[in-house]
C-alpha cells in the first residue's frame, strides 16, 4: 500500500476517535455528580464506537457520494468517513435546528441525502433500505454500490438473511459489512451466534464471504476493495464480517460489569497500534503526527461550537414536519 493512502487511512482514525472523544466530553459535562441519561445538551442514550474506526476507513476509502451506506445505531465513524457534514451531524447529535433533522432525529438516525448516508436504531435495518438504493442504481446503469453495515448481533435477525438472499438472486451491487464487537449489548457473541464467522453464512447464498480478524484498517482496506470493485463491475454482492473492538459500553453510562476482557481492551486499541506500525515504516514522524492530531481537533471543535451556537427546536413545530 503506498505512503499516501496509509496517511489518509490514518488521518480518517485520527479525526473519528478525535470526534467521538469529543461527543463524550461534551455528552457527560453536564451529567455530573450523578449520572441521568436524562439531563444535559445531549440528553438519551450514546453510542460511541471507539475502537472500530478501521472498519469505516477501511470500507469507505473506496467509496464516493454517489455510492450509499446504511449504518447502525452507533453510527459516527461510518458517517464521518463517509463524508456527513460534520457541523450539520454534530448540530443533529445536539438537537439543534441546524441539524441534519433539523434536531428531530438525534445521533441514531442521521440522514445525509447529499452523500447517500443514513442509519438507524433498530437493528439490522439499514439491510433492506440499501438493497432498495442498490436496485435503484442497477436500474439507472451506474456503477454506484451500496454499502449495508450492521453489528454480529443482528445477523441472527430475519432481515440479515433476506438481504442476503434477494442480492444474491437479483445480483445487487451490494456489500454486506458485518462489524463483530464481540457483543450485542451484554450477551457474548459465543451465546448468540451458532457459527465462529458470519462470513460462513455468505456461502449459503452463492455470494463471497470474507472475514478480517485482527481489526487492522489496511486488512479491512484490502478487503473492501475486492468486494466493491465486485459490486461496481456487476458481480453482485459480497459479504465482509470484521472482527473489531468497542472500546466503551455499549451506551454511555453503561457500567460494562457483564465485560471479562476489560484488562485487555486498552491493549488491543487499533489507533495507537496502527500509529506504531507507520512510525516503524517511516510513514510517521512525531511532526506528522502532531499535525494530524491539530487538524482533527480543529475541526471537531469547531463542529461542536457551530452546534452549540444553533438553536433548539421551538416546540411549538413538534408537529411540523410530521405526516398527518
């Protein structure tokens, strides 16, 4: 992989973590002494995803806006490196009337029609809505692609497996990212899942599957580029599990008691990781890295200002907007 793109897959990391850093500062300041999901700028649950930023660099490095990706509920590293405004994603996460929703929809449902994105809190949702934009681009002769994410979780629900089954009949330019935490919620992937790898389960559909062990973005990179070249050129879809890490909770606030690998977890971090790998190559010096870290916190504050300067809602148009 050349020097160039190694950088742009670091500074992708750099600015997610530096993003969501944030977001938790910012969602537990005025949560104090005692925490209440309730309260504060940023009131309701948070799902950060700290620890699976190779998964959206790796994956989206190949992509445009004209491509489309479906994300979960804990949706900010797909969002940011797809390209979401980051002032209007921020302002959406504040509840702001500048916000992607105009402050309606929160962090779990942002929708960036500008750059095709849009997730969701129910799990395993955003299959379906990407087979219906791959359809769309099949029809129209583009080589757009659809790019549908969900956790190891969801691919026990029913929706996994029809996706999977009318892309493969239909051959859709679609590709089907599975993100392995290693939890859905507090329940070991060991007592849900009946399989080691979900990218078994893609043979049972005719379709490639691949799975990327060791949460490395150049691993997810290589691997995305053959599953996207596949959908662009007409082949169909492809399936793409990785085996990632939460670094937090599931949620903000949650006390991880269910977590036995807790010890490890800073150990196994894929940032400072992939920042040791490049600096032993040559790719990184201290300058370099100084830098990127200075460009990322630029933005993001300024994103978070840009937020906070928004208003809220009047709620006098809680019911605009709405169908009647």
């Amino acid at each position: 992989m050349d020097t160039a793109t190694r950088l742009d897959l670091y500074r992708m990391m750099v600015l997610i973590r530096t993003f969501e850093e944030a977001i938790l500062r910012e969602y537990h300041a005025d949560k104090k002494p005692v925490f209440d999901i309730g309260a504060g700028a940023i009131p309701g649950e948070m799902h950060l995803s700290a620890g699976q930023e190779p998964v959206a660099a790796g994956v989206c490095a190949h992509l445009t806006s004209a491509d489309a990706v479906t994300a979960t509920h804990r949706p900010h590293h797909f969002a940011i490196a797809h390209g979401v405004d980051l002032h209007r994603m921020t302002a959406e996460i504040f509840g702001r009337v500048d916000g992607l929703g105009k402050g309606r929809g929160g962090h779990m449902h942002l929708f960036d029609p500008d750059v095709h994105f849009s997730c969701s809190g129910i799990i395993a949702e955003g299959y379906p809505p990407a087979l219906g934009q791959a359809m769309a681009f099949q029809r129209r002769g583009t080589d757009s692609v659809a790019v549908a994410v969900t956790g190891e979780g969801a691919a026990n629900q029913g929706a996994f497996h029809e996706s999977l089954n009318l892309a493969a009949l239909w051959q859709l330019p679609v590709v089907f990212v599975v993100e392995d935490n290693e939890w859905g919620i507090s329940v070991p992937r060991s007592a849900s899942t009946c399989v080691t790898s979900n990218a078994d389960r893609a043979a049972g559909y005719g379709i490639p599957g691949l799975r990327v062990e060791d949460n490395s973005v150049e691993g997810v990179h290589r691997a995305a580029a053959e599953a996207v070249a596949r959908a662009r050129t007409g082949e169909g879809p492809s399936l793409l599990e990785v085996h990632t890490l939460r670094l937090w909770g599931h949620f903000e606030g949650d006390p991880q008691g269910y977590r036995h690998d807790l010890d490890g977890v800073p150990g196994r971090d894929p940032l400072p990781t992939y920042e040791q790998e490049l600096r032993g190559d040559g790719v990184l010096d201290e300058a370099t890295v100084k830098s990127v870290a200075a460009e990322a916190a630029d933005r993001v504050e300024d994103a978070i200002a840009f937020a906070r300067r928004s208003p809220a809602p009047d709620p006098k148009a809680a019911f605009d907007l709405v169908f009647a």
